[in-house]
C-alpha cells in the first residue's frame, strides 16, 4: 500500500519516498499463551500506540496492524487513549508477558527512562516508531523509524516565504499545535519558527494546543476568531485540527483558504479533499504508513543484526493542483 500511496503522489509532481521492507510469512491465529517466541517460532511484538485522535493514526494503526499480519508476527495492540501512562502501563504488561520486542510511538517526549530501563534489564529490545524521546541514555531503544518533524514544519513556514514574497505588509498568524509535549508539536513549531525568522512582518499572535484532534482545532480556533482581530494565516500541526478550523472560520463567516490561508501536516484524503476545494493552501506530507518498514525492523532487531539508529520516512509537500491530482488514488 506503501507503495501505491508513493507512486500517487510522485504521480502528482510530489517528492515522496517510502522505503519498504515486506516481511515473509502467512498470517495465522494469535498465540494467548505467556508471549515470548511462542509455538511455532511466531514473534511476538507488543505495540503500544498513541490513540486514535486522527485520520492520521488511524492510517498508522491499520498499516501496522497489516504488516504484521503479512509479516506472521503476534501482534500484541494496546491503545493508551492519548495519555502516558496508560503507556508505561501497557509496556509494563508487555514486559510481563515477555514479548520479543516492544514497538512503541511515545505520546510525548519526556519521561521514559524508568520505563525503558525496566525493559533493557528484562532483555527486551524496544523500537521506538513515528515519534521520539529525548532520553539522554541511547542504550534504552535500538532504533527510532519516523518522519523528521523539524523539516516539515520548515517545508510549511518556506511555502509562507514564498507566498508572501518581498513587499508584502505584515502577517498576523495563528498556530494550531499538536499535543503539548509531543514530539511533532515541538518540532512542527520550531521548525516553522526557524524558516520565518529574521522576517519580521510574520508575526505569531497566537499559538495554543488543540491536541491534534479535529473537535480541539474548532474550540481553539474559535477562540482564535474571537480574540484577534486580523488573522492572515493559520499553520496547523496537523490535519484534523486544520478542518476542524475550518468549520470554525466557515461558522464565523469567513472563507478559509482566501481570508485566511491555511498551511497544515500530514497530507490525509480529507485535507486533500479541502485542498482541492481551495480551503488549504498548502500540506506537508506526512507517512503513516510504516507498517512494513516496522515489521522489517522488528526482525532484525529480534536476530540481533544491526540496525540503523534512526530510519527517516522522506516525505513531500501538496499544493491544490497536486491534491486534486493524487487525490482518486489517496489510501488514507
Ligand atoms: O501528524 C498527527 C497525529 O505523530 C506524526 O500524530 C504523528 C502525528 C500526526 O495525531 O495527525
């Protein structure tokens, strides 16, 4: 699928380039038994995922949950509904049931030292996907695959350059963040932050969390309406807030896309969608799909071979006509 998704969107002049890796094997029945390379040498992996707060994550669940299904992995899913301990507490458990390697996308950044440690010391490798921690101690996981955050939030704020070239008056924008703490909503913003330094006229007037959820982005726009009285620009860090934004902006009787410009993440069917009816101007692409690449790494890891530290997803960016364009073959 990963493919298919690339060739979409190569097909419409977008740079996009997954790395696929298919693991071997059928399928089969899920072993209930204590874990551990169970009966019949099925590895057994427990993931532990953020939520279900986006199209996003939803396209990441099913693309893991299918590679390890093709890949003849037990797949050990356990859902922490957006919050860190219930996390902590599904690695715990995972750790109990002496599973051959823990696969995990951190909610947020900090704080898993305890937890990773307890995991090294029970000889459990630990894969981290989609996000990072900011441990000091590189020893505690074996590999981190993922897209690199900082750049797409530099690929949004360069497209705002370019858009407002040289001449243009001042720029008030307002910033849509993902989960506070998280790694794409630090990166997504400093990444930004760093392509419109040094040019005054942006201007970030506000800047508040909606969670990555669609339902947040519309409360926190709507605040945003209220408070400001000129907004030029939204950036959101994802999608789902971007089009909970816009019913917000749409209710107040604005167009989105033409009074305010909208720059979000991601790159789902439904910002595709809104793309091509000129409600965003420009999207970051984003790869869910990195089941495969997952499971390959999981193999490896579990037969001791050497894996790279850090495997990046390279992504591309979407303007309207190259939206409408890879939109009859988009997957998510
Ligand atoms: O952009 C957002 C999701 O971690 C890359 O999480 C992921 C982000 C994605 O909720 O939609």
């Amino acid at each position: 699928m990963s493919k298919r998704s690339a060739v979409a969107a190569l097909a419409a002049g977008a740079m996009v380039v997954v790395l696929t890796a298919c693991g071997s094997g059928g399928g089969g029945s899920a072993d209930k038994g204590s874990g551990g390379n169970s009966p019949g040498g099925k590895l057994v992996v427990g993931f532990s995922q953020v939520g279900a707060e986006s199209g996003w994550r939803t396209a990441n669940t099913k693309s893991v949950q299918e590679s390890a299904k093709k890949a003849g992995i037990e797949l050990k899913f356990s859902d922490a509904q957006q919050k860190q301990e219930n996390q902590i507490k599904a690695i715990r458990s995972f750790i109990q049931q002496k599973v051959d390697v823990i696969a995990f996308s951190p909610v947020v950044e900090s704080g898993w030292d305890t937890v990773l440690k307890e995991a090294k010391d029970a000889h459990i490798p630990v894969v981290l996907t989609d996000r990072a921690v900011d441990s000091k101690d590189e020893s505690l996981y074996a590999s981190f695959l993922g897209s690199d955050f900082v750049e797409e939030g530099r690929a949004a704020g360069d497209w705002l350059v370019k858009e407002y070239a040289a001449g243009s008056g001042e720029v008030n924008i307002v910033q849509l963040e993902g989960t506070t703490g998280s790694a794409p909503a630090n990166d997504r913003k400093s990444g930004f932050a760093d392509a419109v330094k040094g040019q005054p006229k942006f201007k970030i007037v506000a800047s508040q969390t909606g969670d990555f959820t669609r339902a947040k982005g519309k409360e926190v726009m709507q605040a945003f309406l209220k408070s400001q009285p000129k907004i030029d620009v939204l950036y959101a860090h994802n999608d789902d807030m971007a089009l909970g934004a816009i019913q917000a902006i749409e209710e107040a009787g604005k167009k989105p896309g033409t009074d305010i410009k909208i720059v979000s993440v991601d790159g789902v069917k439904d910002a595709l969608t809104a793309m091509s009816q000129g409600k965003i101007n420009f999207d970051v692409e984003c790869n869910p799909l990195l089941g495969d690449q997952l499971m390959d790494l999981v193999k490896k890891v579990k037969a001791g071979e050497q894996v790279p530290r850090r495997i990046k997803t390279e992504e591309g960016t979407f303007t309207p006509e190259q939206a409408a364009a890879a939109l009859p073959n988009r997957q998510y």
